[in-house]
C-alpha cells in the first residue's frame, strides 16, 4: 500500500509539472507535446487505479485511451506541421 501511495505523490507531482507546460508552452509544438504527456499519465492514473481498486476494467481504458492518444498526436503534428489534415491527394484532379 505505501508503494501506490509513493507513486501516486510522485504522479501528482509530474502532473503540476505537466500542466505548467501546457498552460505556459512558448510554442504550440511544446503544448502538444505537453498534452501528449498528459495522455500518457492519465493511461498512467488509471493502470494505477486498476491496481489500487482489483478491476481490470481499467486497464482496458487505458489501452483506449493511449490508441486515441496516438492519433490525436499524429494528426495535431500533421496540422501543424503545415501540410493540413490530408495530404493533399484529394485536391488532385
């Protein structure tokens, strides 16, 4: 029990951290990449809960939840990267 609490303090704090750059980020990069890690600690959280609470429940969500994660960064690089949501195929005639 005091292992889970250990993390769950040091979670907590990387998540203060987390949020600081993404509320502070000189750059729309470095706030993706910022919301990036709060996805990985909110995978993170619930692996946590799913061994604090005895469900595997959680587990599953945090698969879900880390697979949407992977797109949503891949697209919100792709956008601002510059080349837009597609790569410009469909505009060909």
């Amino acid at each position: 029990m005091s292992d889970i609490l250990i993390f769950s303090v040091a979670f907590a704090c990387l998540a203060f951290i987390n949020l600081y750059r993404l509320i502070k980020g000189p750059t729309a990069a470095d706030r993706m990449v910022a919301g990036d890690a709060a996805d990985t600690l909110i995978c993170c959280a619930m692996i946590l809960f799913s061994l604090f609470s005895g469900r595997g429940i959680y587990l599953d969500l945090a698969i879900i939840t880390a697979m949407l994660g992977i797109i949503d960064t891949l697209l919100v690089g792709r956008y601002l990267e510059g080349r837009g949501w597609n790569d410009g195929s469909a505009d060909r005639h």
